[in-house]
C-alpha cells in the first residue's frame, strides 16, 4: 500500500530577551525552500528531511513537502512570518486531506512567536484542527526544546535529537520517519507521555560529549532498546521566558502494548529525577576576560587555543557583536588571534566602501546591547579580505549546505584578525575561516563565538578549549535576565527551591 505523508520543516529558537525580531528575510537568509526545491536542496545533507526521505523511498511512500524553514536563533517570530509559513504548511494539510495518511514535522521546540509562548504547539493544534483526531503525526525535535503540554496532545510521535553538538538530524529524521511508517501500517498505535523538569536547562545544557549527561542518553537509548519507540530528553533552551520553560523527557510507547505505558511512564520519571539531582553538577569552567587573555598570551602549543566566547553565541539569539574579549585581546596584545564572527552590518558596509589592504578606522560591534558584552569599539586595521559571505559547509553540523553570512569583510587589527559579517551564524565550521582567506590551523588563537557546537568541526584542531563568560546576553549567569513569564519556583532563579516544593512532586507525566 502506498502512504501519502504531508512533510515541512520549521524551526526557530527565539530568545525572548532579545530586542530584535525574526522575520521573514531572517528565514530567506538561511533556510526559505518550498516543495521539490527544498527536497532537492536539503537530499543529501544532515538535514531532518534528508532522514524523512530515506525512510520514504524506502518505503514506497510518495511524499507532500510543504516548505523548509529555518532561522538562526534570534528574537521572536514576528506573526507576519509566523502565519506565512504555518500558512503554507495548513494549507498543504487542508488541500490534501482526503488523500493524507500521516504527517511528519521537522520542528525546534523552542519557537516563540509574538502572539505566544508555544511555536510549535500552537501550530501541531492548527493541523489537528484542520485533520481531526485520526491522522498520525510525528515531529522531530532539537535537543534544546521546550516541550509543552499542547505539544503531545496534538502530536503522537516525538523523536529529539541524542547529541549535542548536534550531528544526528538526519537519524532523527529517519527514526520518527520509521515509526510513522509502521502507525500507517497499523503495526503500532504510538502515544507520548512527558515528564518536566522546573529548572532553566540541564545542568550541561544537555551536552553529549561528557559522562554526566551522555548517560542519559544511553540511558534513552537502552529503553528504546527495551522496546519503546522512542525516548527523548530535551535540555530545554535559558534564553526564554516562557510558560513552557524547562527540560522534558518524552517516552512514545505503543498504546496497544499493556505493558508499555508504565516503561514509558518510569523512565521519564526516572530520567527527570536525574536531571533534578544533577543540577548542580556543572562541567562548564566559564573564566572571565583577564583569565581568557592571560591564557592567550602564554598559549605556546602547537596547535591553536580555542576561547569560546560562550555568553555572545549567535546560536542562541545573543547579538553576537559584543566587543569586550576583543577589547580585553587588543589591550593585552595578544597576537596571532582570530575573532568570529563580529556580526554587525553596519560595519560591514563601511568596511566593503574600501578595497582590500587598504588601512581604515571603523567603528565595530556593541549595537545590540552595551550593557550585555560591551559597547561599540573604534578599531584601526587592515582590510585583508571582502567577500558576499558564501560558504559551503564540510563539516558535521553544516556538510554539504550553504550558507552565508551577507556581505562579510576580514581586517587585521594589531594582529587579530576579526571576521566582520552581516548575518547571525555561529561558528560551527572550518569554512566558516577558510572561505574567508583563514586558515584556522595556522593561527595560534581562535576566539569562536558558540556555546558548543564549535566542538564537532573544531575541537579536534585545539590544542586546548577554554570557556569564556563575556557577559553578552547568553551568560550563564540567568540572574542578569528579568524572567517574568517563566513558572516560579524555578532552579537556579530560586535557591531555595526544596523548600518551596517537594523534589518527590518534580515530575508530572501526562
């Protein structure tokens, strides 16, 4: 039999703290295909959809894709852009509903539109509104979602991304995909049950690559193993305020299995519970500026030293033009360094006004919010390339996709070399360096703009990796963001949380 399945991407992490909005063009900028287009464009990359079209070649399915739409993180979604492209995908649902036998979601779980807390929810309810309660409906998720209560009641199937850095897109993609296939089937009849965390992430922000939170997801893994169909755990995202805030664990079992509601109940149950008790359990060493550039100018290796400036990551809707690490660099003088990105357009244009190796004075970064990182800084230096900002990923996150960061201008600056770009990217790959004349290996110093995605593409040039708190919107320090819709009490904001509610009360399956 052959399966008619309504496929479409759209994801956002939108940090409510941001003074910005995304709107379409931010879409345009990154990701905004529609149809075979995007199919074509997303095939053979580590893209959801490239899993979705495994699956779906595999078996015999022919497949409707609605669009593909993806943003760099940033402030939340404008309703123009939001109603756009959830247009699209209800009217694909709406035209070909007679026909449909399941829909399958390729969403962040951290989306927030102007109009409410809940991306994501709000649009799985407009397509069970427009197909009624029988049509199967499975999503992928990042590792970071925030998942709402809205969410698994209007979706059955739930699969969430196991690393972070994030390399398994397109396995996720498969995975939910294979489920799907056998609910059409009428093999299975999957549900979803949840369980919540009232902390602003995990305590690693759900980092794959160390053994504190990698156990939980073997731990996901071995229940999937035991046979549930998936288990998620998602680390949630700190840079929102919202209703749905916190980590959740998923567990999607098939209902017509007696046995398998309550596997899926206790291992939520019990992989909340280690979130919990692990929330104090940080392996992050965030240094401040003086210690980031003392190690700067000692660093002798023979491979670079990488200084993620963890506070302005661009991938989680931080300005990314925080100038206060390059201000600490240049007034230590450390030479031999990188810097990228320092997204500011502004700059940008004035720098593509001069032509290459020319010497020019330009006011950079320190746009978004001086108070978050630094205001902006008067450099003199060298323009030692310009560029349209085209790039073509070869690494695991961004392999085989392009990208581009708008017009994009290189000028040394007593000896650090800072990557001036227009549009949001954080750095997750060598080409983001190489495109642009850097040879990342031949430089002594790296000062990367990201969390912890620069890892995968990164990492194994370093000599060593340091984590700095430049104090840019992103920083650990929550306390710094005003969180006024966030549920209360909610760790770390509230010290005294086990006094105010009982740790035996923290999970709340549905």
């Amino acid at each position: 039999m052959t399966f008619t399945v309504l496929t479409c991407e759209f994801m956002h992490e939108s940090n409510t703290f941001s003074r910005y909005r995304t709107d379409l063009p931010q879409f345009q900028v990154d990701t905004l295909l529609y149809g075979d287009e995007a199919i074509r464009a997303r095939r053979n990359a580590n893209t959801e959809l490239a899993g979705f079209i495994d699956v779906a070649d595999a078996a015999g399915w022919n497949v409707i894709h609605a669009i593909s739409a993806h943003a760099v993180p940033g402030g939340r979604v404008t309703k123009a852009a939001y109603d756009h492209i959830a247009g699209v995908i209800v009217e694909a649902a709406r035209a070909n509903k007679g026909r449909l036998d399941g829909v399958l979601l390729g969403l962040h779980g951290s989306m927030v539109p102007d109009f409410c807390d809940d991306g994501e929810g709000y649009l799985l309810g407009l397509l069970r509104a427009e197909l009624g309660a029988d049509i199967p409906v499975a999503a992928t998720l990042d590792l970071h979602a925030m998942v709402s209560e809205d969410m698994v009641r209007n979706a059955q199937i739930f699969v969430s991304y196991k690393t972070y850095p994030h390399v398994d897109m397109r396995e996720a993609g498969a995975h939910a995909a294979r489920i799907l296939d056998r609910t059409m089937r009428g093999e299975i009849a999957p549900r979803t049950v949840r369980a919540h965390v009232p902390t602003l992430d995990e305590a690693n922000s759900g980092r794959t690559d160390i053994p504190e939170t990698r156990a939980l997801y073997e731990r996901a893994r071995a229940a999937e193993a035991e046979g549930l169909l998936a288990v998620s755990v998602n680390a949630a995202f700190t840079g929102a305020d919202v209703s749905c805030v916190g980590p959740t664990v998923l567990a999607t079992y098939d209902s017509r299995d007696p046995f398998a509601e309550v596997a899926a109940r206790r291992v939520t149950e019990e992989l909340a519970d280690k979130i919990w008790q692990g929330r104090t359990m940080k392996r992050n060493i965030f240094i401040e500026i003086d210690e980031a550039t003392a190690e700067a100018l000692a660093w002798r290796g023979d491979r670079p030293l990488v200084i993620a400036d963890y506070a302005d990551n661009p991938g989680a809707g931080s300005y990314g033009d925080s100038t206060a690490l390059l201000e600490g660099l240049l007034d230590a003088g450390v030479r031999g360094a990188v810097l990228a990105p320092m997204i500011d357009p502004e700059a940008a244009r004035e720098l593509h006004r001069h032509k290459e190796g020319d010497t020019v004075k330009v006011t950079i970064g320190g746009k978004g919010d001086a108070n978050f990182g630094g205001g902006p800084l008067t450099v003199a230096g060298v323009v030692a390339k310009l560029s349209e900002g085209t790039y073509l990923g070869d690494g695991p996150i961004q392999g085989g996709l392009t990208h581009s960061f708008g017009p994009t201008a290189v000028i040394n600056v007593e000896g650090i070399e800072v990557l001036v770009v227009s549009e949001a990217q954080q750095m997750v790959d060598l080409q983001q360096l190489r495109a642009f004349g850097i040879e990342p290996t031949a430089r002594r110093i790296l000062v990367l703009k990201s969390m912890q995605h620069f890892r995968a593409a990164f990492e194994p040039i370093a000599g060593k990796v340091i984590v700095c708190d430049t104090g840019a919107l992103a920083t650990p320090r929550a306390e710094r963001r005003r969180y006024v819709r966030a549920p209360r009490p909610l760790w770390p904001l509230d010290k005294d949380f086990e006094r105010l509610i009982r740790p035996a009360s923290l999970s709340n399956a549905l």
